[in-house]
C-alpha cells in the first residue's frame, strides 16, 4: 500500500477519485521509465506518480499539454511552463500529436488503465511512436519506445 503522506499535490485516495494532469505524451514516459532523468527530485516524483496510478488504476486523468503531475519536479519546469524557447513549443506539439492519433481533445478526462489501453492499441506501427517521440531524449532509453518502436 502507498503512502499518502509522500504524495505530490495532485494525488488522493481512489476513493475520492482526485484526478490527476497528465501531459498526454507522459502515458508513454510511464510505460517506458526505467529511472533515468532530470534530477534526484525528478525522478523520485515520477516514481512516486507512476506508483500512484499503478495502485489506483481507475484515477481519473486529465490529458494536457502543459506542465502536469510529472513536471513539476523538473529542473526545466519554469521555462516549459512559460513556453520560452522553441524545444518547449516541440515537447507541447509531442502532447498534441499523440491526442490527433488518439482521437483524443485536449483536457479529455480517463481513467488511467483506459488511456494505457488506448495507447497500446491505436500506437502499434513505428511510424506512430516515431512521429510522438521523435525529440525525445530519452527514447533510447525508454523500455517503450524500444519495444514498441521496433
């Protein structure tokens, strides 16, 4: 059982069905994480986020485009939130491109096992997955994109 007391804003008890803001392209990042990134805070987080809905799989998630859940342990948060340089406008357009091929409007709400479900389902060709993950960083790292990119 998690502990609530370690949870970042955002979370509560599947019981009260808080929902969580999820940036779409971060359904992948979940699937995928194998403990890389930005900083020790970063990554506690998406550790803590990724436990959080593997407990509680029904939680309701807001698909964004913005800074979500996930981002506000990363070092880069206050330029992505601002939108200053081109990479953000490229991180934001990864969001949107994922939602065109999930058929999906921006602030959709789901359960969290359902946009997984739909993830895997719609996003089953190379193509798809290189045309959401292409600036990503992390992608040859990503368990995935690996296996599913193939």
């Amino acid at each position: 059982m998690l502990d609530k007391s370690k949870h970042a804003p955002g979370y509560g008890s599947e019981k009260t069905h808080k929902q969580l803001k999820i940036r779409a392209h971060h359904l992948c990042c979940i699937q995928g994480f194998q403990g890389y990134g930005y900083s020790p805070a970063f990554v506690a987080n998406m550790r803590t986020v990724i436990s959080d809905i593997k407990a509680f799989p029904s939680r309701p998630i807001k698909l964004v485009s913005e800074c979500d859940a996930i981002c506000i342990s990363c070092p880069s948060n206050r330029e992505c939130s601002t939108l200053r340089s081109a990479y953000s406008h490229k991180i934001k357009n990864m969001d949107l491109v994922l939602m065109e091929k999930l058929n999906i409007e921006e602030g959709t709400v789901i359960k969290a096992e359902e946009a997984f479900r739909l993830i895997n389902s719609k996003l089953n060709n190379a193509s798809d997955i290189e045309d959401v993950c292409q600036i990503c960083k992390w992608k040859k790292k990503c368990l995935w994109y690996m296996q599913t990119a193939r």
